[in-house]
C-alpha cells in the first residue's frame, strides 16, 4: 500500500535534490578544481624524488613489484632547520599579534558602529570598505611614505622639534605590526559587526535587570552571544596574515621573517620547488588542523545557536 | 446590588477613592504624577496611582497607550520627564535598573541563550555576591516551584514556550524582588496554553506573594490575572478598579468598549430619581436601575452587556424590565453560547449572547420576530 507512495515521494526528492545538488555542488566543484587539485599537486612535490630536473612518480612497476616511494626527507629537513621552525612560530606570532590588535580596535568599533542610530549605519559602513576602492598594494606602500626616515611622521616630528634624529620604524616589528593591522582591521570589524547588529537588546537589558553592572553586561552577555563573530573575524583576519607576504616583504625587515617570505625564496630564489612544496603543505596543515578540531568541537557542542 | 457610576455618581463608595486609586496610607509603590515625553509626545502624562503591598495591578490598554513605557519607567530603563516613583517610601526614579529591588519578566522572555536553565535563574543571584551553595540552593526551590528541575541542565532553545516562560518567571523570582514585573506575560503562548499558565502564573505569584505589575492588551488576561486594573489611554489612566468593577462598571465609553463587547445607546436623560434614571434612547426609553448627578436634557450613553439579555419569542409578562421588540438579523453558534444580532425597530443593531445550559436547548433563526429584555441593574450610564 505504502509502497507506490513512497516511492512517488523519493522520486520527487531526487529531482528536488537534483537542483539543491547544482547549487551546491558548483562551489564545490570551483574549489576542487581551484585549490584541491592543486594542493594535492604540491603535497605531490613535497614527497617526489628527483632525478635532477624531474620529479618521479611515487609509483612505479619494475619486475613485477609495484614501488610506492614517498620521500620524507623534505619535511624530516624542515622539522629539524631552526630557520624553518622558527619562522613559522614567528608567522604564527605576528599573525596572533595582529589578531588580537584588530580585535582590540575592532570591537568596540564595531559595537559603536551597531549601537549607532539605524540611519547612519551605511554611511558607517561605507567608511570601513572604503580602503577596498583603493589597491590593497598601494595601500601598504603608502606606508613606507608616512613611516620612512625621511617619511611624514619623522619629518612632522622633527619639524615640531620634539626629536632630533629621525625614529627607524620602516622594516621593523612596528612598522610590519601596523600594516598587517591596517590591511585586516575590515575583515574583523565586519563580521564582528553582522554579529553585534542582530543582537538582542533585551538580553542586555534582561542583564542590568537582574543586577548586572553595564561593565558586567558587556563581558557576561555581549561577549559571549558575539563568540561567533569574534571567531569568524579572527579566522579571517589569523589565516591571512599567517601566509602574507606583501607586506613583510615591503614593511618587515630582518627581525620579521615569515613563512610567505620563505615560501616565495624556496620556489623562485633556490628554485626548490620540493622543498617550498613542503613548507607550504605544512603551512596549510598548521592552519587546517586546528580549524577542522575547532569545527568539529563546535559541532559536537551545536554551539550557540538562535544569536 | 445597586450599580454605581463613578464618573456621574457623587455619593457612594466611588467617592473617597479618586482616579489614582489611592487608598490612603500602606501603600508600598507610589507612583506620582508620572509623565514621559518623547520628542513633545507624552506616552505617560501625569500618572498617579498606589499599589498596595502583595498586590497584582494590570495596565490595559491597546498598543501604544503608554503602559509598556510606564513599565519600563518602573524598570529603570526610561527615565521619568516629570514624577516620582516610590518604592516604600523611597524615591527609585534616579536609581539604575541594576539598582533597584524590582525584577521584569520580559516579552518574549529574553533567556539568556548562551547559558543553561540554571545559569539563567543563577545570573541575578550571582550579581549579589551570593555563596556557590546558597546561589545552587535557592535556583534549585526556584526551579521546584516552577516545576522546571529536570531541566536545569538545558538551553533555553531547548524547551518549549511555556517552560521558557517559567525558567524567566523563576529568573525574575530568584531574585526575591520587592516588586515584580510582568511585560505580557501571556503574549507569546498559543490560546490553549494560555488559559493554563494563566491560573499557573496567577497562583505562583500569589504563593510567592510578590507584589506585581503586569501590562497586556488582552482584556481576559488582565481580568483573570490582576486584583486592580487600570485602564489606560492615551497615556493616561481612564479607569481603576476591581475586574468585576471594570466589567460591571465602566465609567466612559472606551473602557465599557475596551473590555468585551457592550451595546451602546446614545441618549438623553427624561428623568432622574435617587436610586433610577430614565433615558430616552435610539433603541427606546430604557429605565437604569441607579442614580446619577445630571439632570434631565443630558446627553448620555447607555451601556448593556450582550451577556445580560435575554430572548423570548412571547412578550414578557414584567413590565418593569426594559424591553425591545425586534429581528433576529444573524447569529453565530460559539458551542457555550451563541451570539445573536437583533435588529431594533428603530434600526439599531442589538447584540445578545446566550448560554447554553441546556444540550438541546432552543436556538433562535435568522428572521424571527423576538422580543429581548434586560434588568434596569444591567444597565450604566456613561458619559456621552
């Protein structure tokens, strides 16, 4: 009895599912064309032997034995080279340092920028996608113009005569920090934003009801139901600044080594690509590893769902 | 029991009490010529009334009559323009809302999501610098009275309407509040529920014995739940009193209108005697069985419950009753009752509700020729 119907009923889902399956399944395909093909590519040339100019196969048939070689020499290589292991902890360092900045500024920027009368609003956020209309490249070269020795800040600073000699901040910490920050302060603000706009205002007025200083409010109730804002600015704001080299390379300087640097220097300076491809397998795992654990403790959890 | 008219009646037990309500001393909040503006518009505008100690006060009224916004005057969360509030004799009006002894169970409840059942009911309790065992303690008799310890451990996207609505009930309780406030407690339940957690909440409140505002526009919710209500306009209170005073004797058209459904004459009074009145209405003269302090010419209404009427096919024998002849235009069956529109014979449409008591009991037809009467006690006059 059941049966015609059910089976009208799957018959149905497969073609309803057909259309849900394009939609999704086009993104899909872009990104495995786009960046799984091409990783597995890489993670390839980071395990291949060479014969000088070739790379290898992994397998191979020779007398009737099937030959699977995976050369770990590269990674073994790159595990044990304090260059490598420190730059990467240095990466890491300056792409956290850079997260927390641009969440210190952009919080409470993105607060106001939510807490603002609903009108003014765009205008506010026109204001924080505004540097987009502008190269991303010139933006931070315009750096090197305000920070230089000769640049406007020391000339302003000298002219006021509260220095005398010029302040060397261009290829330093400081002036890699500040455009790291400047570069990726939009990417923490909007998301942070998108959160803070939809919150429920009541829950902080609920707070104060049942007692809770504005201070108490902010860090019990805001804080927390923004979790996934914080989360998802500092996602896009650490896995960027984890594998930038632009701006090292115009606004770092010895002090300030990171894996981008080391990246481009293995494939174009050494022109040791099975090499680079294993720094940047192992950048990726470094960055995809703890992502995929925090996704699936989040999953395990359900997270905070309704905010 | 004789009807009295609190707008038109000077003597009588209306007398001493005024629109504020005021009951002399004992009472426990104060509210004193309350007004709040924005922009120029007044939404309150020169509130008074005294809540009396254990006390569950509603304010009725439709969207944008200013109850909400006295409520959150209450609360703390809008500042006064003009008035004071006292809270046992003492001024709260400058205090902040996390300052004041007064706990809001919200619209739609605003539960923490990010915290479980008992963190929820935990919060304010923490805010006082209460011991861990203490905080575990209370949350726990909190959450028996609202019958909610199973789930203690759930987020609040986990249960449903209704025992969201007990987790803030207990969240607000928790606290021990001097005065409870209840932000349409009923609105975000389905009818059934409602009817249920009414009685529920009623008797928790009561049990506790927490003195409570409660704002809603549903006329039934107020009328079960509150021992006053004040009905309210235009920013300003139209009527206080009992339910069964509100219902029974409205003292302006709006109120009479406001709560339930009402037939209105319009008016002029013929003739005026201590204990009746004769108005000579568009539905005819109607004798009312109380007095009032206009005299003849008056322009009045005369207010009649549908509930109040009864049908006869037969003319009845008591003259004395205020009776009309007319039509059945429509009716509409409600299984309790069915309501039945009478067409006078001047053209004014009569509306009557009448029970069931009996299962096979006679129902009137569209067209027949009725004749319905009302007791002059039915009966109220109203300011025109």
């Amino acid at each position: 009895m059941d049966i015609p119907n059910s089976l009208r009923r799957s018959a149905h889902a497969l073609t309803h599912d057909w259309g849900r399956r394009t939609v999704i399944g086009i993104p899909y395909l872009f990104l495995f064309v786009l960046f799984t093909v091409p990783f597995l590519v890489v993670l390839k040339l980071s395990v291949s032997e060479t014969d000088g100019i070739r790379f290898l196969d992994l397998l191979s048939y020779a007398d009737g034995v099937v030959h699977l070689k995976i050369k770990l020499s590269n990674y073994l290589f790159l595990g044990s080279d304090p260059l490598y292991v420190e730059t990467y902890w240095s990466s890491i360092k300056f792409a956290g340092i850079n997260t927390l900045i641009c969440l210190a500024i952009g919080y409470p920027f993105a607060y106001f920028m939510a807490r603002s009368p609903a009108n003014r609003r765009p205008a506010l956020l026109m204001l924080v996608s505004l540097p987009f209309w502008t190269s991303y490249l010139l933006r931070v070269y315009a750096w090197k113009g305000l920070l230089d020795d000769q640049g406007v800040f020391n000339n302003v600073l000298i002219w006021l005569h509260l220095i005398h000699q010029p302040i060397r901040m261009m290829h330093t910490a400081f002036s890699m920090t500040i455009g790291m920050v400047y570069a990726y302060l939009p990417f923490m603000i909007l998301p942070l934003y998108a959160n803070l706009v939809k919150m429920d205002l009541r829950l902080l007025e609920a707070a104060q009801d049942l007692g809770a200083t504005p201070w108490q409010t902010f860090w019990l109730v805001t804080v927390p139901l923004s979790k996934n804002g914080i989360i998802a600015g500092a996602m896009l704001v650490f896995i960027p600044s984890m594998g930038e080299y632009v701006i090292p390379e115009l606004l770092g300087g010895p002090s300030t080594l990171m894996i981008g640097r080391v990246l481009w220097d293995e494939f174009f300076s050494n022109n040791d690509w099975a090499m680079a491809s294993a720094v940047a397998v192992s950048m990726v795992m470094l960055i995809l590893v703890p992502l995929a654990i925090f996704y699936r403790y989040r999953a395990d959890t359900g997270g905070v769902r309704g905010v | 029991m004789p009807q009295t008219n609190q707008a038109l009646l000077g003597e009588g037990e209306a007398a001493h009490r005024d629109i504020a309500g005021r009951t002399g001393d004992g009472s426990f909040v104060r509210i004193d010529r309350l007004t709040k503006r924005f922009d120029e518009v007044a939404a309150v505008d020169g509130v008074s009334i005294d809540i009396r100690k254990g006390e569950i006060f509603a304010l009725l009224g439709s969207s944008g009559c200013g109850k909400s916004t006295l409520l959150r005057m209450l609360a703390g969360f809008e500042t006064p323009t003009a008035g004071s509030i006292q809270l046992e004799g003492a001024e709260i009006s400058p205090l902040p809302p996390y300052e004041r002894p007064i706990n809001m169970m919200f619209q739609s409840y605003a539960l923490f999501p990010h915290l479980t059942v008992f963190e929820n009911v935990a919060f304010g309790l923490k805010r006082d610098r209460m011991s861990r065992d203490r905080i575990a303690e209370t949350v726990e008799a909190m959450l028996n009275i609202v019958q909610l310890k199973p789930y203690a451990k759930r987020k609040p996207h986990q249960l449903s309407g209704g025992q969201q609505q007990r987790v803030a009930l207990a969240r607000c309780l928790a606290k021990r509040p001097k005065l409870l406030l209840l932000d349409e407690p009923l609105g975000a339940l389905d009818r059934k529920l409602r009817e249920q957690t009414q009685f529920e909440l009623h008797n928790i409140i009561k049990k506790v014995g927490v003195t409570c505002v409660l704002v809603t526009h549903d006329q039934e919710e107020a009328i079960t739940m509150a021992d006053r209500i004040a009905v309210m306009s235009n920013g300003r209170f139209l009527q206080v009193g009992q339910p069964h005073e509100i219902y029974e004797t409205p003292n302006c058209r709006f109120v009479a209108d406001f709560i339930g459904n009402v037939n209105l004459f319009d008016g002029t009074i013929e003739a005026v005697a201590p204990d009746h009145c004769v108005v000579a209405t568009n539905g005819g003269r109607l004798t009312v069985g109380h007095g009032i302090t206009g005299g003849p010419g008056m322009a009045v209404s005369v207010a009649l419950r549908p509930e109040k009427i009864e049908l006869s096919r037969e003319p009845p024998a008591d003259r004395a009753s205020n009776c009309f002849s007319g039509r059945i235009a429509d009716s509409g069956y409600f299984g309790r009752y069915s309501v039945y529109r009478v067409t006078l014979a001047g053209g004014m449409k009569l509306q009557v509700a009448i029970t069931h008591s009996e299962r096979n009991g006679d129902l009137f037809v569209s067209g027949e020729e009725v004749y319905a009467t009302c007791q002059p006690e039915s009966l109220v006059v109203l300011g025109a």
